[in-house]
C-alpha cells in the first residue's frame, strides 16, 4: 500500500477518534452540568457562615494593644514580600504616631516567617484576621451553584464576594462594633509622601467619608451595571427619600456609564453605614443580587449611597489634602 494512502486512512481514524472524544466530553460535561447542582444540594447543609466565629489574632502577643477607636484595614488574597514595603509607609508617611492598629485580612493560611517579618519590621500594632468564611456568604435566596458568574477571577464567585463584603458584610461584623472610622488601603496601594492623620481631620470636620479619585464603570465593560442606576431611582422614589446630594445623583448616572469613588483607598465612619436608612438600602442592593450577577461594584456602589444619605461637608477629599497616593504602583 502506497504511503499516501495509508497517511490518508490513519487520518480518518484520527479524526473519527476525536469526533469521538469531543462528543463524550460535551455529553459529560451536559450531564455533569445538569445533575452536579442536585448532587451538590443532597451532600451540602445550606447553613449560613456564623459572623461571630471570626476572631482576630497576633503574632506577637507580647506586643503591647492600643484602645483605638481607629482601625486600618488591608484585604490580601495571598501574602507577598511586596506587601511589606507598602506597610512600612504607613509608619512612615502616615502622621498618627503609630497609634491606629494595622489589621491583615486574609484567606491563605499565613506562614511563620512571614508573621515574623511583618511583625519585626512594622512599629505599630498589627492584627490578623481569617476571612475565608466570607467566600462562602451568599445571601439566603441566591443560588450560587446554578446561577452563571458574568465575572470570573479568583474562581466564580470570589470577586463578587469580596465585593459584598466591603459593601455590607463589613458594617455587619461583631469584631468591627467598637472601631469609630476605618481605613481601607489595598493590597496594591501605596500612600505617597507626608500624610495628616486622616482620622483626626475626619473627627474635626464631622466627616462620614474620606474619599479617593472619581472613576467611572461603563456598561460594556460590565453588562447590567445599567439596571443599578433604575434600581437606585426606583428606590429613591418608593421610599420617599430626600436625597442630600442631588448633583451627584444627576451626574452620577450617564447614558452608558455610572461614576464611583475609587474606593482602594479610603476611610469610612462606621456609624453612618450602620445608621437604619443607609443599612435598609443596602439590603434593598443585596436583594437584587446585582453584586453577584452582574458585579456591581463597591466603588460605584460607595458613591451612589453617598450621594443619597451624606452631605457635601461630610465628604472629604484626597487631592484637596495633596496627600499624595497610587495604584497597582
């Protein structure tokens, strides 16, 4: 038999065979899709995270703890020799004299060396907390396992998740009850240069928020961001809400895009994120599932409940302070 041919009868063989292939994996993957929700439901209780199981612990218990009223707040997926540089500029840069508390966030077990390197190399107090509980918190009627993630990162639903927790679950926690303002600085944050102790400005301007850059979300970038500005507006109207920043409502919401605080950076007053007006709206955004279905984020999300329920004086600004500031730097 002629080279050819023979070339010419493995190939279709080749080619029954992996016609084959492909259609016992699209038939495995067909019924594994239908049935590994159902499977999931039989072996799995549906019993929420406990918030109160949470506890914050140190490395160095020997090291003395402070009776702040301020916390800063850093949320990291994974410890990296790169974080410590950022941390030593808040005791650098930041003006507070090393009493506001340093809390870690994390849900990657954290190796002794580098409790001891964080611990060694930064002056004030710092804590840790494992949050791994809150990657599995969805709300109680959301189903997670047959409800398609539009954004996928760090798995399928982690993004959200974190995005949810900055926006609701944070105000919710029991260990966060006794903390007056929080900051929150990203894991690829860095403050730059001299900076005021922004929780002392805040408390002498009777500020609830301290804010970062301006930004917008566009709707092909994130497709349903547009159905937040009808939920916001049907909102407003159905509760009867006086909304104390009007213009930022009204420039807020473009024909394609909503704005938002870039919110990697900034400092909240816990008790107005508590107050019952703020938390019913909050919940009112919670129920609608946007977060998760269509990754409404925490920025946009900041600025809208802003623009509804604080006045303009309650708002302070980064670049009115020059307090100098990067991102992904």
């Amino acid at each position: 038999m002629k080279p050819l041919r023979i070339f010419a009868i493995l190939s279709r063989k080749s080619k029954k065979f992996y016609l084959k292939l492909i259609l016992a994996i699209t038939l495995t993957y067909i019924i594994f899709d239908k049935y590994y929700c159902s499977f999931l439901d039989a072996i799995t209780t549906k019993a929420a995270p406990d918030l109160n199981e949470l506890k914050i612990y140190k490395y160095d218990t020997s090291r003395s703890s402070t009776s702040s009223r301020d916390l800063i707040v850093i949320m990291t997926p994974k410890f990296s020799t790169y974080l410590i540089p950022r941390l030593e500029q808040l005791d650098v840069r930041l003006a507070d004299n090393f009493a506001t508390p340093l809390l870690i966030m994390h849900n990657h077990h954290l190796h002794e060396n580098d409790l001891i390197c964080i611990n060694k190399t930064i002056k004030r107090e710092v804590m840790f907390l494992d949050i791994s509980i809150v990657f599995t918190l969805f709300p109680s009627n959301f189903d997670s396992c047959r409800t398609r993630s539009s954004w996928w990162r760090r798995g399928k639903w982690n993004y959200q998740l974190m995005i949810r927790f900055w926006f609701k679950i944070l105000f919710e926690l029991p260990l966060f009850q006794h903390y007056e303002y929080i900051m929150r600085l990203d894991d690829d944050s860095q403050i730059l240069g001299p900076w005021i102790n922004v929780f002392h400005e805040m408390r002498t301007k009777k500020a609830v928020y301290f804010a970062n850059d301006q930004d917008v979300d566009l709707e092909k970038s994130l497709p349903g961001l547009m159905k937040l500005q009808y939920t916001a507006l049907k909102y407003i109207i159905l509760n009867n809400i006086t909304v104390k920043q009007p213009e930022m409502i009204r420039d807020g919401f473009g024909e394609d895009y909503i704005r938002n605080y870039f919110n990697n950076f900034e400092v909240m007053r816990m008790e107005f994120f508590r107050r019952s007006n703020v938390r019913q709206w909050i919940d009112e955004v919670d129920y609608t599932h946007g977060i998760l279905k269509y990754r409404w984020g925490d920025a946009t999300l900041r600025y809208i409940t802003l623009a509804m329920f604080a006045t303009s004086n309650e708002i302070l600004h980064r670049q009115d302070y020059n307090l100098s500031y990067c991102h992904k730097c």
